[in-house]
C-alpha cells in the first residue's frame, strides 16, 4: 500500500468499498427483503459492479500490481452470478418432433394509452408472434385490441379485470386446456395465472406472472440531467416506494412458491418478475427449475427498455424433467417497454 502513488490509493479505496458493497450482493438474494428492503437495491446494480469489478481487475492486472487479487477472489467468487447477467456462447440446436416453442411478452396493454406514436402496434405484435409461431403464448398487461389476431391458437385462457378499461393477463396455447386459475396477491393489481395443458398423454401447467413494479422508470426520468439539482424529497420517496415494492414481491414470490409445490405435473413459468437474476424473488420463484437464458442464451438477454443497462427482469423458466434447446430475447422489437422471449423446450420424461 505505501508504494503506491496517491492517485493508486484512492483507486485502491474505491475498489475495497466496491469489493464490500458486491460481497453484500452476492449475499442479499439469500436474505428476505422485509429484513433489509433498502439493501435489495443492490440486486439492481450487481451486475454493474461486475463490471467495474472486471475494469479493476484490469487495471491492476495492467500495472502488476498484487491488489488485482481484490477483485479477482471477487469474480471467483461470483463466478455463478455472472452466468446470469452474461452468456459467452448459446447452444446449437435441431428441432425435433414434439419440441415445444414457449414465448413470454409484456406487451404493454398493446399501447393503449399511447406511450408510442406508432398506432400499428397490436398489428405488428401480432405479425412478430405469428411469425415465431410458439406452441405456447404468455402475455402480461394483456388489452383487448381489435388488431390483435390470436387465432392461430386453438385455445386461449384471459383473465381480465377493470371497469372502464379491463386489463390482465392471457395464455394462448395450441394444446388443450384443461385447468386454469388465478393466483391473487394481498393489496395488489398484480397477480399471477396458470393453465394446465393436455399434450397427448401429458399435462403441463404453465404459470404466467406479473409481479409488484418497483416503480424506478418514471422517476429516473424525474432525476433530471444535472445531478446537482436532484430533488431530495423525490429520491426519499422513491426508495420509499422501491423499499414497500421488494416487500410485496417477497410475499407474492412466497405466495407462488407455494402454489407450485402441490402442483403434480411439470410446470413453466413465464413472465414478468420486475425484478432481477440476483435478487430474492427469483430464487424463490425459480426454485430448482431451469432458467432457459442460462441453459441456452447468449449475451445479456436483455428484456426491458431501460438506458443504457442491460435489464434482464422477464423469464421463462422451466422444469429439469424438459430439456432447453433455444432461448432467445428480441431487443429490436420496440413496440413495447418489454422485449418479448422465446425458448424451446424438448420433452425429457414428462409423466
């Protein structure tokens, strides 16, 4: 420490705290959020002080410089948390005869309340969906739009909800559907759906999710560019509202867990989570199930429209007795907040 320049001290400093702060993070998904909601944040950004970590990590390596093993024991140690934000290669596949194509779309409410200027968005969502052809379609702030053709799909299960305007979620399958329900949350416009399909002699229950937003977008757009003139009282109220949000994901996670373990068939689960790959939720949510990014993705798998930071909040995962041949996210279909994700599936055993 004492042979290095004061500009390499501070650096030094910087990457120690850096090194506490993602040591915290690689912890917090195992912690419940109503223990420490303020913490949870760091889920967030994990995936940035990774790469910091990675910038460190060279910068040192540059100068052979022995504090590179700060963040080097830091990756390694992380090894697995990097899997989830950023896949190397993605799998070569052959489809075969009963694979089934599964794709999840927040689709927004198909712009109905404008936020794009485009006026053929359901149009072109539709067209884009038609031409993935999915055996399996799960959407998340499901409208009614008259543009929207589903009639590929031979049976449908829509659960909406509202007075004026009636808004919800929608499963569309080319498998029959034999079963299907809601998964209400406590003090919540989100909820969860699941339908159970008949595929030949099997039954598959797939799950369609929406959890708690955290509400971060609209007041990051509030945050204006001058980060001198940062409204005090706005960024009190959204950490408020970030710290009650990471709650009621906690409890609506919990909530679906528990649903999915008196389930008999293997299951699937789509959606919208809201949340990221590091955090409790999705270790909850997932379970011992496979995140279809991580078996067959390739690069950050980005799912939502977020500035500048590779978001990746949407999943498909599904259970081990499938095999994950195909995943992929389509960030140049804009017609949305949320890019849609699409994977194959291969029967394993499904009994």
């Amino acid at each position: 420490m004492k042979n290095l320049s004061w500009f390499n001290k501070m650096m030094f400093f910087f990457n120690i705290v850096l090194t506490l702060l993602t040591i915290v993070g690689y912890v917090l998904p195992f912690l419940a959020p109503k223990t420490f909601p303020l913490l949870s944040v760091l889920t967030l950004f994990l995936p940035m002080m990774l790469i910091v970590n990675v910038l460190f990590f060279i910068f040192w390596g540059i100068q052979f410089k022995r504090q590179i093993l700060l963040s080097g024991i830091v990756l390694l140690l992380g090894i697995t948390f990097i899997n989830k934000f950023y896949k190397f290669s993605s799998t070569d596949f052959i489809v075969e005869k009963g694979d089934i194509k599964v794709m999840s779309y927040n689709v927004r409410l198909f712009n109905k309340f404008e936020w794009s200027d485009k006026q053929t968005v359901p149009i072109e969502i539709s067209d884009f969906v038609k031409s993935k052809m999915p055996d399996i379609l799960c959407i998340q702030e499901f409208s009614n739009a008259a543009d929207f053709d589903y009639s590929d799909f031979r049976y449908k299960y829509i659960l909406s909800k509202g007075n004026k305007i009636k808004t919800g979620q929608a499963i569309f399958s080319n498998f029959k559907i034999i079963n299907s329900g809601e998964i209400t949350f406590p003090n919540s416009n989100n909820n969860v759906i699941f339908a159970d399909l008949k595929r030949e002699k099997d039954t598959i229950r797939v799950y369609s999710m929406h959890l708690q937003s955290i509400k971060i977008t609209p007041d990051v757009n509030e945050l204006n560019d001058d980060i001198q003139v940062i409204n005090q009282s706005k960024s009190q109220r959204m950490f408020k509202r970030m710290s009650t949000a990471f709650k009621m994901q906690q409890q609506q996670a919990e909530i679906v867990r528990e649903h999915k373990s008196k389930c008999k068939f293997p299951i699937i689960v789509c959606g919208d989570m809201n949340n990221s790959a590091f955090s409790y939720v999705y270790r909850v949510i997932r379970g011992d199930s496979q995140d279809s990014f991580e078996e067959a993705g390739s690069g950050f798998g980005k799912t939502y429209d977020f500035k500048y930071y590779p978001a990746r909040i949407d999943y498909i995962f599904a259970d081990k007795k499938f095999k994950v041949k195909y995943f992929d996210n389509f960030p140049e279909v804009v017609d949305s907040d949320h890019f849609p994700i699409l994977t194959v599936l291969g029967l394993a055993e499904v009994e």
